[in-house]
C-alpha cells in the first residue's frame, strides 16, 4: 500500500457543498534548504491528493534535519506574498497564518525595541509569552508591528479592530511548560478560537480550559479548530504513514460558496468545526456561527453526525454555556441523527457545543448561539 492510499481516507466522500476541510497551524518548509524544502505548490498538491481544501500555513519552522537546524521564517510581507501567490481560483487554498509570540510585559518587563529571542535568553527558567496565529489574506503590517512593539492586549485589541481572527495556539503545552496560566491574563479571553488536539498529552488541560471560556459571558463566542502543529517536509509528510498529526482536521462552513475570500470570511465568522480522527457532520443547523441566531421559541439543533473509521460514535454531548445539558451514550454506532430542543431555555441567550466522541476520535463544534427577542447583555460579545 503506498502512502497515499493509505492516507487516503483522512477525508469523507460526500462532503456537504457548503463545508470545506483542512489543515490549520501547518507549518511549512517554504525556506528550507532544497534537499528539504517543500514549495507552496508542491504543498497544495500534497494536500489535494490527500482530498483536502486547505491550509493555514504558520511559517517555516526551525526543525532539526540531519544534524543541522532549518531557518525560522513566519513573519513579514515577503512570507505572506509567497503564499497568497500561490493560490488559484481552484484547488487548495492557502492562507498566511504566521505564527507569533505574546510576550506578557506585566510578568517580565520588555524594551519594546528588543528583539524577542534576545529577550527571552534572560528568562532562562520561565517562559513569559504565549502562542497566536495571524491570519490576513492581505498583508497589514500594522497588527503585526503591535506584537513586535506594543502591549499583547494591545495586539489582540488592534486585530479585533481590524477583523482578524486569532487565536490561543496549544495553551496547555505553553502552560506546562513554564508559560504563564492563560486565565492570568485577562487579555486572552478576547481572543477568537482556541486550539485543540494539537497533542493528546495535554488535552483535559486544553478542553477544561475551553469550557471554562464558554462561561464566561465576555468569552463564550471563542470558536475552536484542530492543530496540526506539525511541519511538512521532503522525507516526513502529511501521508506518512503513523503522522497521527495529519487526523487533526479543521472543517469550515463556507455559505457563500468556495473562494479564498470566502473561506476566510467564514474563519472570521468562526464557523468551524474541530476534528481528531474520521468523525464528520453530514448536516447541522444551524450550524456554528459568531452571531447568535434569533429565536422566538426554544433553541433547536438538529445534526447528522457519521464515523466513516474503524472507531465508531461512543458519546454525544451538548454544553450550554461551557457546561453539560444532555448526555447521551452509545453502543458504537457509524451514524447518529437527532434533533435537541434546549426545554430550560429562559430567553436570555445561550451558546452550545456539539462534543463527539469515538475510541479517541473526537468532534467538537464551535459554539452555536441563540437569542430571544428580549435583550441580553452578558451574551452579547
């Protein structure tokens, strides 16, 4: 069996027209020296052969090959315009998602002029920062420039003006390495996703701290996606067989057809939906989405949901606000239908999540908002 056939089943036959699947937090090996480099093109071949639409790409990462460290790369214009030149009005789409560094300067003071490797060097047994992507489908050096020179809550501020999507790159693997407790700093809350399954070792860190989000009222539309985390390559792939990273895939809701425009238009919406595994949503409505969805009775969902793996669906779980309203399990099942009507409603607002889960397959919805015509102010970020 060759390494595609083998792989090729990352994605279902039969995705509904409006989703597109794919891959976000990828690292490239765009500067790499040739006996290691991986082009754009050659990157979205890699990834249409294996059926997928997208991908995010987070920068060349710094990896080790054959004794000597690959040069770092993930920020400037000159990456982002290698990227966005790639792309074709069909095919797989790539979007410039350089990964950058929070620095925390109410934890450890920072000259905004010094570089950020230099000032990292004096914290040798702590790690002051945390983790974000970028993602523009045009260049702005101005969100970019805040997180060289300003304030991190700045940052996220300037990104949120601008209509930028960013996000909380593996908090747990941060914070268990020596880097700050997200929830210490009260910045992050505004960020607009999470991200999940980029390692299994720190998941139950990852996904309480997700739902200790989704309570909160100034938190609770923080949509999450799938981490790959991982740096494609000559020699070690996305199709390489055991890259368990290849089965974190992130699915988007596109209602407005299929662009690059359009795919990001619905990252920013944050209609996205977290995958680990072969687990994928025939149908749901409504489906994830920023703005809540008025309602003039109790909040419906109706979902279609299908394993199109060897692990079949063992659990079905909808939060509310960040905390379990309905529970369900099964006797390994490929396909489970329902239709959920939340009956305790009381009109206020309310966000839930779809939570699937298989033999260490995983699914995990955005959140889905409903509101009455009565105002609510605690829900309305």
């Amino acid at each position: 069996m060759t390494k595609q056939s083998e792989a090729a089943n990352l994605f279902p036959v039969g995705l509904p027209k409006s989703w597109m699947a794919g891959f976000v937090h990828h690292h490239t090996a765009f500067g790499y020296p040739v006996q290691h480099c991986v082009s754009p093109n050659e990157l979205r071949k890699e990834v249409a052969e294996l059926g997928g639409d997208f991908v995010f790409c987070a920068g060349d990462h710094g990896l080790e090959i054959d004794g000597k460290v690959c040069p770092y790369w993930y920020e400037g214009k000159d990456y982002y315009d290698l990227v966005l030149a790639a792309n074709e009005e069909e095919g797989v789409f790539l979007i410039p998602t350089g990964e950058y560094h929070l620095w925390f300067p109410e934890l450890a003071p920072r000259d905004q002029n010094e570089p950020f490797w230099e000032a990292k060097r004096k914290w040798p047994s702590y790690q002051p920062f945390h983790h974000t992507l970028i993602p523009m489908i045009e260049w702005t050096d101005a969100v970019c420039r805040y997180v060289r020179e300003s304030t991190s809550s700045a940052f996220v501020d300037k990104a949120m003006d601008l209509g930028i999507a960013t996000t909380l790159n593996h908090p747990g693997l941060c914070y268990l390495s020596g880097h700050p407790d997200p929830l210490s700093a009260s910045w992050l809350k505004k960020m607009s996703y999470l991200e999940i399954f980029d390692t299994m070792d720190h998941f139950d860190y990852d996904w309480a701290l997700y739902k200790c989000y989704l309570s909160r009222p100034d938190s609770c539309r923080m949509g999450i996606y799938a981490g790959v985390d991982f740096c494609s390559h000559k020699g070690f792939d996305l199709s390489t067989p055991g890259n368990e990273r290849a089965e974190h895939i992130t699915y988007i809701q596109s209602p407005q057809g299929r662009s690059l425009e359009n795919l990001y238009d619905a990252w920013c919406q944050r209609r996205t939906v977290a995958v680990r595994g072969r687990l994928f949503l025939e149908h749901i409505d409504p489906a994830p989405r920023k703005q809540a969805y008025a309602t003039k009775g109790l909040p419906e969902i109706s979902f279609v949901v299908r394993s199109f793996g060897e692990k079949k669906i063992r659990k079905i779980e909808i939060l509310k606000n960040g905390l379990s309203v309905y529970c369900e399990y099964l006797s390994e099942q490929e396909v489970v239908e329902r239709n959920w009507c939340d009956k305790t409603f009381e009109g206020l607002g309310a966000r839930y999540t779809l939570v699937v889960e298989g033999e260490g397959d995983w699914l995990i919805t955005s959140p889905i908002g409903f509101k009455s015509d009565s105002p609510c102010p605690g829900f309305t970020r």
